[in-house]
C-alpha cells in the first residue's frame, strides 16, 4: 500500500512538474504580457 501512495505521489509530482514546463515554454513564445495570460489561461482550462 505505501508502495502505491509513493508511486501515485510521485506521478502527481511529475505532472506538476511537466505543467510547470509547459507553462515555461508558453511564455516564452509570447512577445506580449496578455498574450501570454491568454495563453497560459487557456491551456490551465484545458
């Protein structure tokens, strides 16, 4: 059982993590402060 909780809590890490560099990456394409919120909006609302 902690085997699991371990596993699924390091799945939930990497995600976040993965996330975190699709964010980065957005923003780094973006040339302007609101296109980047649009952007970062609509991929968190996916």
């Amino acid at each position: 059982m902690d085997e699991d909780m371990n596993a699924s809590e390091k799945i939930e890490e990497l995600v976040k993590e993965n996330r975190t560099w699709e964010i980065l990456e957005i923003l780094r394409e973006c040339e302007t402060l609101e296109e980047a919120k649009e952007k970062v909006k609509a991929f968190l609302k996916k």
